[in-house]
C-alpha cells in the first residue's frame, strides 16, 4: 500500500516523498522490522516520530507556520491516548502524551449502549484526574485536532467557526447519552469507528477545558499530516532537527 502511494506521489510530480509512524509504531514490538520492511519496498525512509515531535508537526498544521503571538495549547484526543503540546512566542514548545483516550475511559466506565449519566459523569471525573499531569501553562487558546473534535462538531449544531463552548460540549455528552451509537451514527453522521466512544472523547474534552481554565475550544481540521508537509517543505530532509524552531512559526 504504501509503495503505491510513493508511486502514486511521483506520477503526481511529488518532489519529495514523506512517510512518518505514530503511536502504533512506537508501541510495536516489531517497530525496526516494520521500518526495514517499508524502507526496501518503498525506497522511502520512514520517521517513526517521538511524542515531542508529532505534537510540534501538529502545532505547524495548526498555525500553517505563521508566528505564535499568545500561548496556545493543542490537543490530540485518540483512542488510547492524547497528546498535548504548549507553545508561546518567548518559550520552547512543551509536549507530553497522556495514556488518556476515548476508547480506554470508555472500557473502563461504560457497560452500557447508550452510556448512562452516572457512566459519563464517572468518565469525565477519570479524566479530570489525568489531565492533572498535562503540561503546565496557562494558555489564553485551546484547538482540538483529529476525530473527536471534527465529530463533536456534528453532534452540536450551528457552531460559528468551528469554536465549542464548554456548555456545546455537555451538551453534545447529553445528546450523545440519549440514544444508542447507531443511531447516533444515523442522525449525526458519526465515524461508525467513533461513535460508541465519542462521549468519553467530549468528557475528555470538558475535563481539559476545565484544567486550564478556558471557556472554549476551536476545533481545527489541520494537524500532523498538514504539519509535516510545511516542515518538510520549509527544512528540507533535516526538518526533524528544526522542529522546536519551527513550532514557533517561520511565515510572515
């Protein structure tokens, strides 16, 4: 698959061919086959990413590379686990990766399809108790990226420029606590993958909002992949050793 995409990215003019590995990688037993493998098929490096560097790759797709002017916090809300990273005009982005996810709090909360109100008020007490070891700050913005953000924002509606209030965000947990994950699917055009665990996701959510004290978050559809590309573009093949740099916008 991946040899067809570098194939693909030539016939297409591509100067230059990226693979990067997450999470998944990282935690794999066989990650150094994994690289060996897709390296002599492709004939493409694959960076297999640390948790500081995906989380600056996703603050450049975020802020497309223009400057940080004021302390903004981005977040990752995956399955397993979340990613946050700070970054302000005068300090080194600080990153961290918290083994907090959507589908691990549900595991660990939920017997029940639709969850009931004791189950997510039991998620979003777990997760205000992880988010106490996020990064330290206190950042004046909070941006979302990735599957929770972009299907919460389909549950609530008309949500002006993509900005959920912390309010929109119980309420999307109410909404999505009263009916069972195919319908939710049905009503909301929910990711099928997403449904079942997108309540947990917004707890999660509410819980961040509520550790740093900020009334909203805007949810932004860029972030690693997007982030990546402008890195690349900007550094050339030694983008990983500028990232730091980078994270704190080069465009004018």
């Amino acid at each position: 698959m991946l040899g067809r995409y570098a194939d693909q990215a030539g016939v297409l003019g591509a100067a230059a061919v990226t693979f990067i590995g997450t999470e998944p990688i990282r935690r794999a037993a066989d990650a150094a086959v994994i690289v060996h493998e897709v390296t002599r098929a492709t004939r493409v490096p694959i960076h297999v990413l640390s948790h500081e560097e995906e989380a600056y790759l996703t603050i450049i797709g975020v802020t497309e590379g223009q400057p940080v002017t004021h302390e903004t916090l981005v977040v990752d809300i995956g399955g397993g686990s979340s990613e946050f990273c700070l970054v302000s005009a005068d300090r080194p982005p600080r990153a961290a990766g918290l083994r907090l996810g959507s589908a691990r709090l549900t595991t660990a909360h939920v017997d029940h399809d639709p969850p009931r109100w004791d189950e997510i008020e039991a998620m979003y007490a777990a997760a205000l108790e992880a988010v106490r070891s996020a990064p330290p700050g206190q950042p004046t913005e909070i941006v979302a990226v990735g599957g929770t953000a972009s299907n919460l924002l389909k549950v609530v509606p008309e949500v002006p420029d993509g900005v959920l209030s912390g309010t929109q965000i119980t309420e999307a947990m109410r909404l999505l606590g009263s009916i069972p994950a195919a319908q939710a699917i049905e009503r909301y055009a929910l990711n099928p993958v997403r449904a079942r665990i997108l309540p947990a996701g917004a707890a999660i959510l509410a819980a961040i909002l509520e550790r740093y004290g900020v009334p909203k978050v805007r949810v932004s559809h860029a972030g690693i992949r997007e982030g990546t590309i402008l890195a690349v573009a900007h550094a050339g093949p030694a983008w990983r050793d500028h990232l730091i740099d980078l994270a704190h916008g080069w465009r004018v």
